[in-house]
C-alpha cells in the first residue's frame, strides 16, 4: 500500500472536517438568508465529501489498494440552484456585512486550494477509478468557488447581481 497517498487521504478527511465547522460556524452567525443558505448547503456538501473520503480512506487501508467494490460516488453539488431559490425568496436584496464577506473571502481561498488538491491527487493517481474519483471531488471544490463568487458579488452590490443575473447576455448584444 502506498502509505503517502494514504497520508494524503488523511489530509483531505481532515480538511472537509475543517471546512465543514467553518461553514456551519457562518452560517449560525450571519443574519442574511442568503449566506445563511450558501454557508448551510456547502457545509451539507463538506459532510458527505468526509464520509465518501473516510469510507475510501477505510477501505484502502483494510485492503491495501484502492477499493473495487465500495460505492465511491459523490454527490453533485446542488449548491448554485439552492442559491437561487434563496435570492429568490429574499424580497430585499441586501448586501453582506463584514463579517459575511470575510467569510466568504476566506471560504474562496480554501476552496481554491481544495479544488487544486484534488487536481493533484487525480494527476498522482495511476488508476481509472481514483482518477474519475479525485476529478469529480475537484469539480466539485470548483463549483463551490464559483458560487462563492458570485455570493461575494451578491454581498457587494446586490442590485448589480440582480442586474446581471436579469440580462445575462439574453439581450443580444
């Protein structure tokens, strides 16, 4: 078994449960619904990214390769269309304070590197399954990002996000 990746798998289990605690940790502390959902959603998403890296982490230890019949699917983010709904339902667009960009801030930067960490795990590996598995986890992290910036947008200038999202180049021009 190759102990580094194993180590490496350490590393993103204790990662998610990081990420995890500090969304959960926003989302009770900030008053926009906005945040408040995008916080909740991600740190729903952390969760079953820990449990599918535990179960994976467990198996390969036990087996001593990368696990052939343990389901390792992740489940695609649904955090952009809970977004939606949220900002919909918000019949006052509001923009974030300090403490909500911070976080959001903060949020951008781990989530960039998460995203980059799986790339480089999906690079190391030199099966298909393990591949597909980091490729998908990296996917994720990177939709995360994007959502992240579109909520530090919404935070700075909400009539500018409403704008944008109205005419998103529908128009033509």
């Amino acid at each position: 078994m190759d102990q580094e990746r194993l180590s490496t798998l350490e590393v993103a289990l204790n990662n998610e449960m990081r990420e995890r605690e500090f969304y959960l940790k926003n989302a009770e502390r900030t008053t926009n619904p906005v945040g408040k959902a995008m916080f909740k959603q991600i740190a729903d998403e952390e969760l079953e990214h820990y449990n599918r890296l535990k179960q994976l982490h467990e198996s390969w230890q036990n087996q001593g390769k990368w696990p052939e019949s343990v389901p390792l699917v992740v489940a695609e983010s649904n955090l952009e269309n809970t977004m939606k709904d949220v900002i919909g339902q918000v019949e006052e667009a509001e923009p974030g304070d300090d403490d909500d960009l911070k976080a959001v801030r903060a949020a951008i930067g781990f989530e960039a590197e998460a995203g980059k960490f799986y790339e480089k795990l999906r690079d190391a590996s030199t099966e298909e399954k393990e591949k597909n598995f980091f490729a998908l986890m990296a996917k994720i992290e990177f939709e995360h990002l994007a959502s992240l910036k579109e909520t530090e947008e919404y935070f700075l200038n909400p009539a500018g996000w409403y704008q944008k999202m109205e005419h998103g180049g529908l128009d033509g021009a």
